[in-house]
C-alpha cells in the first residue's frame, strides 16, 4: 500500500552538456528500497451496537442508549479516543419477505497503550460486540521512521548511481527524475474477536519501505 509521501522532481540538463559535441551522456534507470520497521504502540478496536426487532423506532432508541453508555465507559478512561460511524438501519427479508428491521452503529475505540484498551474492551463488550482490533504505529513515528529510513535511501541512491556511471565509463552522474514512495509491506494484525472478555494484544511492529526509483545521466568529464 503506497502512502501520501511522493515526491517528484525534475532536473533539467544543462544546455552546455547537452550542446557539446564532445560530451556524451547515457540515462541510467534505477531503483533503491530501504526497509524498515516501526513498533505498532497504538490499539485500534472497532465495536458495534445492534438491534433487531419489529420497529426501526424503537431499536434505533436500543442503539443509541447502547452508544451513550459506551462513550460515558470511555470517557473515565486515560489517553483513550472514541469516535462513532456507520449508523445505518436495515430491512430484513426471510424467504423474500419483510421481517422486522436490524440497526446497527459503530463505535471505533483507540489508545497509544494496549493495557489501556484490554480491560475497557472487556468491559464494554456487556453491551458492544467487539468487531475487530488492530495494531498499528502512531502517526508521529511513522513518520519519523520514514523519514529517517527516506534519507538512507537517498544516499544509497546517489551512490549508486555514481558507481554504475563509473562502471560505464563515466566521470559522473546528474539527477535526471527521482520518486520517492513510502509502502507498507506488513500491517498489523487485525485480530477477529468474538468472546466477551478482557483482551489480550501483542502490538509487535510493522514492516515497511522506502523506494526511491529514477534516473540519471551519466556525464564524461569537461
């Protein structure tokens, strides 16, 4: 999965270079990636409210109670974001006929620790169905490592490119194109749940990259 961070640049060749007989010049395609890994610090679980019945009316006041009393949980606990989505109401049909409705809402919970989720999730899982939880690093080291692992692959890419311009012949290398793309290789596990207990999570880390891909042109010496 490729993230925002993507950078073109253009160089342009300098007319001297490209107007002199005696000066040849060849672009070289090449490619760099700079793996590396971030510690998956933050829990992010999803639950859902739902209820099934006869009267849409009525169960949409089920759900929202369910909801209301989900947000007074998280709201007692530290560092702990909840945010509510996808409310939707649905008809449901048996051998192609109505029967009764089905609400449903989700409630997605997030901590920077995950012994600050395990016991909170336990506890709202009375009322809430715990859909999904995953691990994933926060924004700010996510990027701080891509950062990081982008300068390496910089340099790794210049120097690369000088060593192939050395190895045709060539006394040096200019910057032609370059992109720079961070990918997520490995995400963090979402674990399925379905038992109405405290959890138990092991973040671990994600896997990720940096490619840098381009060319160059490689320049005889004046």
């Amino acid at each position: 999965m490729k993230n925002a961070m993507k950078i073109l640049l253009w160089g342009l060749f300098p007319v001297s270079l490209a107007a002199s007989a005696g000066t040849a010049a060849q672009e070289i395609n090449l490619s760099v990636q700079q793996a590396y890994h971030v510690p998956n610090t933050l829990m992010v679980a999803q639950l859902q409210a739902s209820a099934t019945g006869p009267n849409a009316a009525d169960l949409g006041q089920k759900v929202n109670a369910k909801m209301r009393w989900a947000l007074q949980q998280t709201g007692k606990a530290d560092h702990v974001q909840a945010q509510t989505m996808n409310y939707h109401t649905q008809r449901d049909y048996v051998d192609g006929k109505p029967d009764g409705w089905t609400v449903q809402q989700t409630l997605q919970v997030s901590a920077p620790q995950s012994s600050r989720l395990d016991q909170l999730l336990g506890d709202l899982q009375s009322r809430l169905e715990l859909v999904s939880m995953q691990a994933a690093p926060t924004e700010s080291a996510r990027e701080s490592a891509a950062t990081a692992a982008a300068h390496q692959a910089i340099q790794r890419f210049k120097q690369r490119a000088n060593n192939f311009c050395k190895d045709f012949g060539y006394a040096q290398s200019v910057l032609n194109s370059v992109q720079i793309n961070t990918l997520r290789s490995s995400p963090g596990p979402v674990l399925m749940m379905a038992a109405r207990a405290p959890v138990a999570s092991a973040p671990g880390e994600s896997a990720m990259s940096v490619e840098v891909s381009g060319s160059v042109c490689c320049l005889n010496g004046q």
